[in-house]
C-alpha cells in the first residue's frame, strides 16, 4: 500500500497546483474554512462538492471508457488516498516526491499545514475525520483527471511542435526556391541582355543590306540616265544626218539644174557645130588636135566611171552595214521585248509579294497593340528610311560592283534567321521597310517601262529614219545612174557628133577658116564645161566623205547596241539576283511568322499560369488568416482550461479536431506547394511578390505560437492559493 502511495504522490501534489492555477469553484471554500474556522464546516458543503465532483467524474468515465490501464490507476490512487489518514503515512508519502522534484516545495508546505490542522481538529471534533477523507478523495479525483489534462496538453505541445518544425521545413523550402528562382531569373536576364546584342547586330546587317541595296539602286538609276543621255546623242545625230542628207538633195538640186543648162549649152553647140560643119571641113589639122583633146577627155571620161564605180561599190557597202543595223536594231528590239515581259511577270511576282505582306501586316495587327510604346522608333526608322529609299534612286550605277557583296550578305542571312525569333519589333520594321522598298521598286518598275517605252518609240523613229535615209540613198543611186546615162549618152552623142564632123570635116575641110573662131569659142565653152565637171567631182567627192562619216556613226551606234545589249543583260541577271533573294525573304518570313504565333501562344499560357499562381496566393492567404484565427482560438480555449477544467476539456477536444483540421491543411499545402514548385518555372516574377507576403504572413505566426507557449508554461509553474492571485493569472494568459 505504501508504494502505489508514494507513486502517485506527485499527483496528488499536482491536483493542488493545478487547482491553484485554476482554481475549481468547489475546492477553495473548504480549504479556506479548514484554515480559518474548522468546527463552521457542515455536511451542505460536502454535498455540494460530491454534486460538483459528479460531473466531472462522469465526463472523466465517458472519456476513457475503453483505457483499463489509467481505471486500474485511478482505483489504487483513491485506495491510497483513503487509507493515507488511518495509517498516517502522509508525511512520508509527501517527503519522497518533494526529494524528487524540488520545484514543488513551495507547493507542498500549505498541504502539511492542512494536515497538521486536520489532526488538531481531530481530537476536537470526529466530524473532520469524515470531512478530510472527503477532501482527500475529491482531491485524488481531481488529481487524475489534472493527470489527464497534462497529458493531452503534452499532446497538443507535441503537435505544435511538429507543425512548427513543418513550418520551419516549409519556410526553408520556400527560401531556396526564392534563391533558384532568383538564380533562374538572373540567367534569363543574362540570356536576353545575348538575345538582344545579337538582334541588334543583326539589325545593323540589315541597315548594312540596306545601304547597300540603295547604292545598286543608284547606280542602276545613273545606268539609266546614261542610256537616256546616250539615246538623245543618236537623236542628235540623227538630226545631223537628216541636216547633210537635205543638204545633199539640195546640192543635187543644183546639180540638176546645172546638169539642165548644160544639156541646153550642148544643144547651142550641137547647131552651132551643125552651121560651122562646112568650116570644119577645112581646117582637118585643128580636127586632129581636137581627136587628141577627146582621147584625154575620154581618159578622163574612163576616170570618173572608174570613181563612179568605187562610189557605188562604196554605197552597196553602206547599204550593207545598214542591212546589219536594221537587224541588230531587230534583235535590240527583240532584247527589249523580253526584259519587258521579264519585268511584267516581276512586277506580277512584286505583286503576290505585296499581297502576303498585307496578310501579314493583317496578321500582326493584333500584336501593335502591345508594342505601342514602339511606335516613335519605328515612325523615326521609317523617316530615315523614306530618306534612304529617295537616296536609292541616286546609286544606281553600283549595282553591278556590289552584287558578289550582295550574295555574300544573303549567305550571311541564312545563318542569321534562326536568331531572329525574339525580334518582333524588328520584323515590323524589316516589314514595313520591304513594303515601302516594293513600292519604290513598282514606281521604279513603271519608270523603267516607260523609259523601255520611250527608247522603244526613239527606236522606232530611228528606224523610220533609216529607212527614210535608205530611200535617199536609194534615190541618190538612181540619180547617179541617171547621171551616168546621162554622161553615157553625152558620150554616144559626142561620138556620134565626132562621127559626123569627121564626116563634115572631110565634107567641109574648106570651110576650116572660117570656123576657127567657132572652134575657139568651143573651146572655151569646153573648158568652162570641164571646170564645172571638175566642181562636180569634188562635190561628189564631199558626199563621199560625208557618207563614210555617216559609216562611222552607224558603226558607233552598233557598238553602243552592243553595249546596251550587255546592260540588259547584267540587269537580267540582276532581277534574277532579285527574285532569289525576295524568295528567301518570304521564306525568312514564314519561319519568322511561326515563331510570333510561338511566342504568342507561350505568352497566353503564361499569363494563364500566372492567373492560376495568384488564385492560388489568394488560397493560401486565407488559409494562413484562418490559421491565425484557429490560433486565436487556440488562446482562448487554453485560457478557458484554466478556469475551469471541463471547459479545458472540451477546448483540448477542439484542439485535437483542429489539430487534425491543421493536418489535412498542411497537406493540401504540401500539395499546393507542390504544385507552386512546378508552376515557378513558368511563373518566376511574381514569386518576388510572395516572398515578402509569405515572410510577413508566417513570421507573426511562429512569434504568436512561441508567446502561447511561453505564458502557459509560466502559468503552470505559478502556484497561489490565494483569490487575488486567480486575476492576475488570467491577465498574463
């Protein structure tokens, strides 16, 4: 019997500590009587406290039906208790635990001092004999269920402790997250700090492209300006021409006329020679001298057919070269009908692509509106680049120099728009540069054609020219042979004339004398006749000159055909150039294209995440405020045990349902912890936002938890039975 005594002894000294630290209302009232007046004590109070000790046994019973082990306690405790009076073991019983636990001397001395007043009221009243035994079983009663509530409460302590410890991990988790987080974003930073050196790298590329696109573009601008110059030169020359060719018919005008009087002079002589026929009969000797005159002049005669000739063999070569002029002038034309429609299906191939710029312009007009702060950039870029496209029309003649650097830049481009897909600006720009570009280049396009078009009509009226010129060569020749039919039957007349005044001479060799004065005259007629052969000859002479200089300048314009033929040529090899890069261009543009609807689609989900992130905080948020109330309420329910011990029950029953209400919290925080940590990789700046909201949020919390538990250890250590002391408790609670 002593050592089950001597067990629960510290309990029975625990039941006056805890009812002086919450003092029941059915225990202090006999207490204070026993100190003060122990003969006042009457059977009322003993049956108010069984009533008041009643509920709580039975709420004791009711909560550990199902634990025989803490029953099989309770009954040795009372049997003990019972008997602690009859075999006055009582000092001992309580010596041993105070040399155990020496926090509980103070506590303990009031008790002694109880006893001893007991046993001197024993031998005055047997009455109190009853009423301490009464006293002693209430209090092994309210010892074990003190037991009771100390051991839930060690429960509860645990489970704070735990759910701080997870708080602890969980804030610990949360802090490293911050830092990769932290640690992702700078490399991102760092990342698109690259993106945007090479994007503006390849941005000068382009301007470099650019530049250089506009001095080929000047110099086919100057190319044409040259060929315009080159087409007013043939103009010109063709006036001069036209000039000597009217020259050259007036000059035969003149010789006409001459040609006329002389025919009428020879009529004068022939009846003059007819009249002095007799004469001439007579004067043989001057016949003979006139024979050797006409053999000169018959060698001279043979002389002027000889140059006749090379003067026509001269013309069958001109109208031979002129033959090849009209044929290469053909085959120019030819060249020049096929760039035209090489330029017609351009112009169509310009066309298609300005109609998928405008889709894509259509396209990316849903994205203008998140790059409105853009706009004065590209309005300034757009400026600079209305300036350079009016400077292209000045940079024509450098295309052909450029073209190999042209080609190098194209291969450099391929390998360069895989880097542009992050450049959205930059492909608004590079868009509305290519379509002011196409523009300029339609405008260029119709120039082009109506310049073709002019040099096709010039081509034109030099042929009518030519052929204008061939016809008056062609006249020419029929006037020489005219001319030479002329002579030829001035000649034959002459002959026939020398015929018949041989004839006459021999008839009139004695009318000599008297001729000789006509013969004079006729002489003189002859050599005045001679000198204006010999004008003659020196005119056609002039025309000869005149016509190789007319070779000359046909020889001349072949060559500049030429010439042109071979610009057609680089220019078509050029367009060519052109169309190749315009194909990868739309290339670049689709693969550009399928990036911006990437990047849009990534965009959307990100903003979606970011959504699901900030209903989730918002979640969290209150779960943490409810915490903070369950917290609160967790207070108010310790401060309640404390005052009475029923309601410390049922509060530590509520601690107990929150307890488990706080498991499942915590693990649907796990769970949404667990779903933040796969989200932060596509939600990384706002966690910077839930960093300070988390700090501030679960700081308070832990501080709270660790005041809780602080004051209700320093409650429990506090020991008064005095009523003064009970506020003051419930103060520091």
């Amino acid at each position: 019997m002593g050592s089950p005594c001597r067990l629960h002894s510290p309990c029975h000294h625990s039941i006056f500590s805890s009812s002086l630290s919450s003092p029941p209302p059915y225990l202090h009232p006999p207490l204070l009587s026993l100190s003060s007046s122990p003969l006042i004590l009457a059977p009322r109070n003993a049956q108010q406290n069984r009533k008041k000790l009643r509920p709580a046994a039975a709420l004791v019973q009711a909560e550990t039906k199902n634990d025989g082990v803490f029953r099989n306690r309770r009954m040795i405790l009372f049997t003990g208790i019972s008997f602690l009076p009859l075999l006055q073991l009582r000092a001992r019983a309580l010596e041993e635990p105070l040399a155990d636990s020496p926090e509980l001397k103070a506590t303990d001395e009031e008790p002694e001092v109880e006893q001893r007043t007991i046993q001197g009221s024993e031998s005055q009243n047997p009455f109190l004999f009853l009423l301490n035994v009464i006293g002693l079983c209430g209090s092994g009663v309210l010892g074990g269920l003190y037991v009771l509530a100390r051991k839930d409460k060690a429960k509860t302590d645990a489970s704070l402790d735990s759910i701080r410890g997870e708080m602890e991990e969980k804030e610990a988790t949360i802090v490293s997250m911050e830092k990769r987080v932290e640690s992702e974003l700078l490399k991102e930073k760092e990342e698109r700090i690259k993106q945007q050196k090479k994007a503006s790298e390849d941005q000068q590329v382009l301007l470099n492209r650019l530049c250089s696109a506009n001095s080929t573009i000047n110099d086919l601008e100057r190319e044409v300006q040259n060929e315009k110059k080159f087409v007013e030169d043939l103009k010109i020359a063709k006036h001069r021409l036209e000039g000597d060719l009217r020259k050259a018919g007036e000059e035969k005008n003149k010789l006409e006329a001459e040609l006329k009087d002389k025919l009428g002079s020879i009529e004068v002589l022939h009846e003059r020679m007819n009249l002095l026929s007799m004469e001439v009969k007579d004067n043989e000797e001057k016949l003979e001298k006139s024979r050797t005159l006409l053999t000169e002049k018959e060698a001279e005669l043979q002389e002027l057919s000889s140059l006749y000739q090379q003067s026509q063999s001269k013309l069958q070569d001109l109208t031979s070269e002129k033959n090849e002029l009209k044929d290469e002038i053909l085959k120019n034309e030819r060249g020049l009908e096929l760039k035209n429609a090489e330029v017609h299906s351009l112009e169509v191939q310009l066309n298609s692509l300005v109609v998928e710029r405008n889709e894509l312009k259509e396209k990316h007009d849903a994205i203008k509106n998140d790059y409105n702060n853009l706009k004065l950039t590209t309005e300034n870029k757009a400026a600079s680049d209305a300036q350079l496209l009016e400077e292209h029309l000045q940079r024509l003649q450098q295309l052909q120099e450029q073209l190999v650097i042209a080609s190098d830049e194209v291969n450099r481009n391929k390998e360069l728009i895989t880097d542009l897909t992050l450049e959205k600006v930059d492909l608004k720009k590079a868009l509305d540069e290519e379509i002011d570009a196409a523009k300029n280049l339609e405008h260029e396009l119709h120039i082009a054609q109506g310049n073709l078009e002019n040099s096709r009509n010039e081509t034109h009226d030099l042929k009518n020219q030519l052929e204008q010129s061939r016809d008056l060569c062609s006249r020419l020749e029929a006037e020489v042979t005219r001319v030479r039919s002329d002579i030829v039957e001035t000649t034959e007349a002459l002959q026939k004339n020398i015929d018949e005044t041989r004839r006459g001479a021999e008839l009139l060799a004695s009318d000599l004398t008297a001729t000789k004065e006509l013969l004079r005259k006729a002489n003189e007629e002859v050599q005045i006749i001679t000198q204006e052969l010999v004008s003659v000859s020196d005119t056609r002479d002039n025309l000869q000159k005149e016509l190789v200089d007319v070779y000359k300048k046909a020889e001349s314009a072949a060559y500049d055909l030429k010439e042109e033929r071979n610009v057609v040529a680089n220019l078509n090899k050029e367009l060519q150039v052109l169309e190749t890069q315009m194909l990868r261009d739309k290339e670049a543009h689709k693969s550009l294209e399928a990036d911006l609807e990437e990047a849009t689609k990534s965009l959307v989900e990100m903003n979606q995440n970011a959504t699901v992130l900030s209903k989730d905080l918002e979640l969290s948020m209150s779960t943490i405020s409810l915490l903070e109330d369950e917290k609160q309420m967790l207070r108010k329910s310790l401060v309640e045990q404390k005052q009475v011990s029923q309601e410390a029950q049922e509060n530590m029953e509520d601690a107990h349902n929150l307890v488990m209400r706080l498991g499942k919290e915590r693990e649907n925080l796990e769970r949404r912890g667990k779903k933040l940590e796969e989200e932060l990789a596509s939600a990384k700046g706002e966690i910077l936002r839930l960093r300070s909201q988390m700090n501030s949020s679960i700081r308070p919390v832990n501080d709270e938890l660790v005041k809780a538990d602080d004051k209700a250890t320093v409650s429990a250590r506090r020991y008064t039975r005095k009523r003064k002391s009970v506020p003051d408790q419930d103060d520091d609670s």
